[in-house]
C-alpha cells in the first residue's frame, strides 16, 4: 500500500490532511514535528511526505534534505502559505517533487498526491525499461506486438500467436518467443501455452504508463 507521512506541527491542519487522503486508501501516518518526521522516515519506507514548510524548531526546508538524503526515492510535498511561495520554489529547488499553497481545496491535495504518485511510477518504469536484457527485448516491434498480445489474451499457443500477427514465417516468430523468454518476460505452462511473467506484467503496465506520461 502507498505509504504517506503527513508532517504538520498545526494539529487541525495535520489531521485534516489526514482525513482527506484517507478517502483514497492510502496507509497513513502523522508527525508533528520535523523531528519526529525524521526519526519514522529511519524506521519506516514512506513513498510520499507532506511536509509543511513553516514549523516550529527544524523547519520544513532544513528537513528536506535530510528526508532526501535518508531516502532518496521518497518524494515530498511542501505545504506553505501564500506569502511563502518563493521558499516552496526554493523547496523544489532542492529536490521537492511538488507544493500547495494554504487555504488549499480538497481535490487539489488529492490530485497533487496522484500526480506524484504517477511520476514516481513514470521514473521506476524508466528504470525497468532501461536495463539492458529488458530494452534489447523491446526494441524489435514484432516482440513488442507479441507481448502486447499475449497480454491482452491471458494465455495463447504458438501456432494462434502467428495467426493473430499473420506471420507465416514460423522459425521467426519461435526466435522471437525465445529472445522473450530468455529475458523472462513470456513463460510457457505444460500445454505449451505462453503467458506473460510478473516482470512481462510489469513491462506492459511500464508501457502503458510511459505512452500515458508522453501524451499527457
């Protein structure tokens, strides 16, 4: 599950956020200070920090960093005032993923969280495709056809594998099933049927989300 840290010293303000986010069946916690923010963030992996900017003893701009610096791949949004705009930029300039501004509207706080979310996705995606064995197996377009296939049929034989792409050149769509296998991204049960492996599942959803990213 998501794991989100609400960091807030004003307690209406902290539970407020709380309550909003918990409308989306995120798992979350509340700190009241920088300080306790710092001691979970050791203890626990959070994938998002709401982080008010302005707090009594370490403020949010001097616990960035150190959020940053104890978990790198946790994002974080400043939470500030109006009047304090040009620290949150600053914030951002220091490795914020994003902020919003006091009085803020429910459904701006929950589309901020999803933004974040989504390019916290966007970059682990970026990664996975990345890797060698993983975009070798990409790059030829009849693969990527049959992986997007055998996604959308669950499970499917070779020989309606070559149909559906009409291909009648058998020996190469073998070579290329083999390419897929060898990457582990297809597998074949003992009916010779193939279907696609957790890291094929990720792969497509890694596509879909990187097109979504591109076109958005």
């Amino acid at each position: 599950m998501y794991k989100i840290l609400v960091v807030d010293d004003d307690k209406d303000m902290r539970d407020s956020i709380v309550e909003i986010l918990s409308a989306d069946d995120f798992e979350l916690i509340a700190a009241e200070n920088g300080e306790s923010a710092l001691e979970l963030i050791k203890e626990i992996s959070f994938d998002l920090v709401v982080l008010d900017l302005l707090m009594p003893g370490i403020s949010g701009m001097e616990v960035l960093p150190l959020i940053k610096r104890e978990s790198p791949s946790t994002q974080v949004i400043m939470v500030t005032a109006f009047s304090t705009i040009d620290n949150a930029v600053e914030a951002m300039r220091k490795g914020a993923d994003d902020y919003i501004t006091k009085p803020f509207k429910i459904n701006e706080l929950r589309m901020t969280v999803r933004k974040c979310q989504e390019q916290a996705k966007f970059k682990s995606c970026k990664m996975m495709l990345d890797m060698d064995d993983t975009f070798s197996s990409l790059a030829n377009s009849i693969r990527r056809e049959i992986l997007l296939l055998i996604s959308g049929e669950g499970k499917i034989r070779f020989m309606d594998i070559c149909r559906s792409l009409e291909i009648e050149d058998h020996t190469k769509v073998n070579f290329h099933l083999k390419v897929l296998k060898e990457a582990s991204l297809v597998q074949q049960d003992d009916r010779k049927s193939y279907s696609l492996t957790d890291a094929g599942s990720k792969v497509i959803d890694c596509l879909n989300t990187v097109v979504k990213g591109l076109t958005s």
